[in-house]
C-alpha cells in the first residue's frame, strides 16, 4: 500500500497503534531493568522487542 493510498482515517489509526506500540516498549523496557528476576526480566525483553517489530512494520506503511 503506498502512502497515496492511505486514507485519512487510516493515517490516524497508524499513528495512534506506532504510538501504542511506541509506549509499550518503553514500559517493558523499564520493567525490564527493574526487574530482578531472571525470567521476569526475560518476559518484559521479549514484549520490548515485540512492540518494536510491531512498530517497525506499521512505520513501513509510511514509507
């Protein structure tokens, strides 16, 4: 889908899900180092990089 074929509507609900996706990595991040244990911290590492793979491919809709 090129960007001249994103319609209003659909541009703001891209940017609103990269936004969401945005704030869920920072948060897991930060859970992420204030976690102590092992498998905890493991869990919120690995929703982190979710959130950025979701967010990066979203963003290839704004290309």
């Amino acid at each position: 889908m090129a960007m001249s074929n994103i319609s209003e509507l659909d541009l703001q609900n891209l940017r609103h899900l990269i936004g969401g996706y945005d704030t869920t990595h920072c948060k897991m991040q930060e859970y992420a180092k204030a976690s102590t244990d092992s498998q905890v911290k493991q869990f919120f590492e690995k929703g982190a990089k979710s959130a950025m793979d979701n967010k990066q491919q979203l963003m290839k809709f704004l290309q």
